[in-house]
C-alpha cells in the first residue's frame, strides 16, 4: 500500500488553510462558569483599561509639544540604507531544518546594527554661547534656561521603524522621547529605560524617519546632563509586510481563502475580537509578526495574561521587544490601533507549542481575556473549533475548523499533545501562529502551531493539508499556577527566565602612538562561548575618562578603543556589562593599558 509522506511547518507568521464555503457559524460565552473547578473558567471583561480617544489626545499634544521645541538638523544625525538583496529579504520566508521537520518565519523587518554611542560627557555650559548647536549627533537648545536635545534617525524607505537601546543611563531630571513626522509620540524613557535595565526596545513608529528628544530639566546640572549616555545599538526596519500601518493598499493582499472577520457574528467571534492581539517582535536580526489572545484566569485579578506560540516567542528579549496591538479590524483609516510594549515570560515550552507571556501596562477598554476549557478535544473526530487570527499581518480573519482524527499526523506533533482538524471556513497564513482556537462556548482549547500534510505551498489545501494547535490541555497542569491557583487569589509570577548561560570576557590590550605625545588604548574583547551580536560596555580610568561600547563578531569578537589620552600615565578599562538576550555577565572583569614606549 502506497502511503503519502506527511510534513510540517511551523507559521511565526502563521500556518495555511482553505475555505470550502462560506457558513455564518457562531458560537456563544457562557455569562457564567458552568463548571465551578479548575479546568475551565468564562471570558472575563478586562477592567480599568485605558480609554482609545483620551491616548490619543494625549499623543496629539505629545507631538505638538515636542514637534515645537525640536531643534532639527536638516541632515540626520544617523542613517539606515539596506541594500537590494536586504530589501528583498525581508518579504521572504526563512525556513530552518529542525529536529522535527521544516521551521519557517515569516520577516517583517530586520536590525541593522548600528553600536553608536551617545555621550553628554563633553558637554559644557560655558562654551554653550548661542541658542542651539550641534552636539552628539544631534541639536542641543536652550530656552529658559532649560536645554532640549533632538537628533533624527532615518531609515531610507522603510515603512516603519524603532531603535534599540543599550546602556541607557538618563539623569533624574531627563526623559526621552520619540516621534515621528506624522503625529505618532512616545515616551518618555527615563533612568535606566524600560524594565530599569539600561537595554529595551523602542516602540514603534511609521515612516522612515524618527526623532530623539530629551528634555532636561530646568533643575539639571551641567554635571546632570554629563551623566547622560546610551547607545544607539540597532535600528529595526520594517518593510511593507507590517500591514497595519500606511501602505493601506497592501492590507488587503491575502490568500483567497481568507476570510475577514467583519460580518461574523456571535457572542463568542465578538469576545475573540477583543481578545486577540497581533504581535510584532524582535528575535535575533529579525523582525517577525505571530497572533496570540488575552487569556482569563479563575480569580480574576486583572494580570494580563496573553497565550501565543513558543515557536513565536520563547526567549526573555523577544518577549521585551513584543509589540501588541489589539482591535486591527479594518485597513485604511489612516491610524495604528492601540498597542501595548513588552511583556515578560511566565512559562514556555516545544512541548505543544505553547508560550504564556503577562503583557506590560495596561489594556485598552473594550478588551476581554478569553476563558478556557482543560478538557481534552483531540480525540472528539467533528467537533466545531473557531478562531481569529492576522494571517499575512491581515486585519482581523476569521476560521472554523472541524477536529478530525483521520488526518495523518507528522512524527514531533503526536496527536494528543496537538490537535489536528480540517479547515471548513476561512484559512491562516504568515502571521496566525500563536492565535488562540475556541470550542463552541467560545472557550480556548488551544494554539496555533502550524500545519501538517503533503501540499504545504497550497494555503487553500484543504484535503491535503491539517491546521494543528498545541493542545491546551496537554499542558495545563504547566500553567494553571497562574490561570487557576488553589486558595491564592493573585500568585506572583515565576520570574523571567534566566540567560540560558553566562560569559566569560578574555581581555587583551595594546596601545598605539598619536599625534601631539598623545596616545590611543585598544582592548580586544573575545567571549567565551562565542556570542555574536553581544554589546559588550566597558568603563575607562586613570589617564582615561569616559565609557565605550563594540558589538561581538560571528567569532565573538570586539574591540574598545580610546583615543586621544594625553597623560603618560595607565588606563584601565573595567567591563560594565555584557548585553545579549540569551546569555548573561555576571564578572566584574578590567584590564590596565600602558601608553606606548618611545624609540
């Protein structure tokens, strides 16, 4: 007997589906809990959010504000040009051969290393004799005795854009901003930046062009503002693949199996529609899109729980930089939905796919955390699940599959621990995984993983193909800590993950002659296991003042220099950190340079 050869893949950017008719199917939320015990709880409204129409005026005088004390140089301070090739290879898929098969994820955008530093150690009121001027890659202003600084970042045709931010280290008295030129505002970000750890990523802003502003205030000392610095480590640039922002033309680029979610009705397509979120994050060089849903616990204590894929997010530093927004249902009316920053990683595993994340901030009004069913469904041939998701980085889609125990099953996803059905409504591309599947009283019972078969190029291969989600009752007893904990009403979470392993940092130094009986300090940084794309800071002594930074090589390798240091005498440059999102610094290394000999 001749058998077909099933495979698989995983969708970071979603998995495909067909559409065999259009059925106006719904399906309900039980107003209360059917079942008081810890294997299923109702969709719960979420609570004190924040109103859309009060951020947004708030933005709008953000802008105006900061739009008005900005001292622009009318070249940008930083550039970003990709080439041909880097352009073509963000609307690319990047398969990798994995354990259990075919691994794809979908770009968006990538990460253009940048590593510049931006120091207000020089800074000097005295020699600041005139309004505004040029300083540290950007325009310093003074105006009532207060000074502001601004410098423009430009991101040559990109859609979209955002910085990432190492050894962010701002005074009491300063906050930073960014802005675009078209009324988009965030901030500030103070101290030590978002999570108080000197590294996050910036939100995101449309266009190619970004503003940095930093508003001192009028309490700052000229020794406050010389304690300013941060890096500029990476810029982020995203293509036109982001759908939800001013190529409106593109949002309605999909399969045709698609199915958008407008006209479904029902209680349980209405509470989805609040639910879930379109997720943008940064993994590595890459930026990617996924789905994924608010997700209710038995206590109702308002934490924001948000279920999605762990092949979307599984690490620390993607969680830091994920991005939501919530309500993206119609494309064109000329503004991004309300979004929400970072978010921290409760528990993860392969095992099933899963990834529970808690959301940072506050939600916005009108949005619902899901309920969920623990009883297992993969087994029940014919039963009705739904979902809705943001295939392709689509406006919100709607799907209905129907379980089905006779698809054939690829080898890493028993069935079970997944559960496999047939597409009967809609479809799921690029950008679906991660979004939560709901039985018929609207209660999640699983997650996006991917899609198994034998005609995976076809989205619309229905009889070829199973969409297949990571079973939430597979793994619940993994979470239900947080969604159901015995007698504790808010139980804190498990903190984030770890560094998967520490570094080491070799040092090796050396030192070069200048002009002027000066002399330039050179330390070659190598980390041992190799890491590339680390931003190692280091802090200079002795006949040395000031920091400096370098990003690792594909060999683990850097180097820190400073020039221009006049005194006979040793530096030493003492290592601050060591910055990468899997791997941690924990050393307190340093090293002493002495100047050059003469002839």
């Amino acid at each position: 007997m001749n058998r077909k050869r099933h495979s698989m893949r995983h969708i970071v950017a979603g998995v495909f589906i067909i559409v065999i008719g259009f059925l106006a199917s719904t399906f309900s939320v039980d107003a209360k809990d059917q079942h008081k015990n810890e294997q299923m709880t109702s969709t719960k409204a979420v609570k004190n959010g924040f109103k859309l129409e009060q951020k947004q005026l708030k933005q709008q005088q953000l802008f105006q504000r900061l739009h008005s004390r900005a001292m622009i140089s009318p070249t940008p301070g930083l550039s970003v040009l990709l080439s041909d090739n880097e352009k073509a290879s963000i609307n690319q898929n990047k398969g990798s051969v994995q354990r259990k098969g075919i691994e794809f994820k979908q770009q968006v955008g990538l990460v253009r290393d940048i590593n510049k530093e931006v120091s207000f150690t020089q800074f000097q009121t005295a020699q600041f004799n005139s309004a505004s001027q040029k300083f540290a890659v950007g325009m310093m202003h003074r105006k009532g005795g207060a000074y502001t600084w601004t410098a423009t970042i430009n991101a040559i045709d990109a859609s979209a854009m955002r910085i990432h931010f190492a050894g962010f280290s701002l005074p009491d008295d300063a906050k930073l901003y960014i802005f675009n030129n078209s009324g988009q505002a965030f901030g500030p970000y103070s101290g030590r930046g978002r999570n108080n750890s000197g590294q996050f990523w910036s939100h995101t802003v449309f266009g190619d062009t970004l503003h940095l502003q930093i508003e001192f205030g009028s309490l700052s000392s000229e020794k406050d503002i010389q304690a300013t610095r941060f890096v500029i480590a990476g810029v982020g640039y995203i293509g036109s693949k982001f759908k939800l922002l001013d190529l409106w033309s593109q949002c309605e680029s999909v399969a045709s199996c698609v199915v958008a979610a407008d006209n479904q009705q029902g209680d349980g397509v209405s509470a989805a529609k609040k639910a879930v979120g379109h997720m943008q994050y940064v993994s590595g060089r890459y930026i990617y899109i996924c789905s994924g849903g608010l997700i209710a616990d038995v206590p109702d204590s308002g934490r924001n729980y948000f279920l999605t894929a762990n092949h979307c997010v599984s690490k620390g530093g993607e969680a830091n930089s994920l991005e939501t927004y919530f309500f993206f249902q119609s494309c064109g009316n000329g503004s991004a939905p309300p979004s929400v920053l970072g978010a921290s990683i409760l528990s993860t595993n392969r095992s099933s796919d899963y990834t529970l994340l808690e959301l940072n901030g506050s939600l916005p009004t009108g949005t619902v955390r899901l309920g969920w069913d623990a009883t297992p469904v993969a087994f029940n041939d014919g039963e009705m699940l739904y979902r809705i998701s943001h295939p392709q980085g689509y406006k919100q889609a709607y799907s209905q599959h129907n379980v089905d125990t006779d698809k054939g099953t690829c080898r890493s996803w028993p069935r079970g621990d997944w559960i496999y059905s047939k597409d009967i409504v809609g479809a799921t591309q690029g950008g679906s995984s991660g979004s939560p599947v709901l039985n018929s009283q609207g209660r999640i019972v699983g997650q996006l993983s991917g899609a198994c078969g034998y005609d995976l190029e076809n989205e619309c291969a229905v009889d070829a193909n199973a969409t297949v989600d990571g079973a939430f009752a597979a793994y619940f007893s993994r979470i239900s800590q947080w969604l159901a904990p015995s007698g504790v009403p808010d139980p804190d979470p498990d903190p984030e993950p770890e560094p998967e392993q520490m570094v080491e940092v070799g040092l090796s130094a050396s030192s070069e002659p200048a002009r002027r009986n000066r002399w330039t300090a050179i330390v070659d940084v190598q980390l041992t296991p190799v890491v590339a794309g680390a931003l190692v800071s280091g802090q200079w002594s002795g006949s040395a003042k000031g920091s400096s930074s370098c990003t690792t090589n594909a060999q683990g390798r850097c180097s820190l220099e400073k020039s221009n240091i006049r005194a006979e005498q040793n530096a030493v440059l003492s290592i601050s950190s060591v910055e990468h999102p899997d791997y941690g610094y924990a050393d307190s290394d340093s090293i002493t340079i002495s100047p050059p000999t003469s002839n």
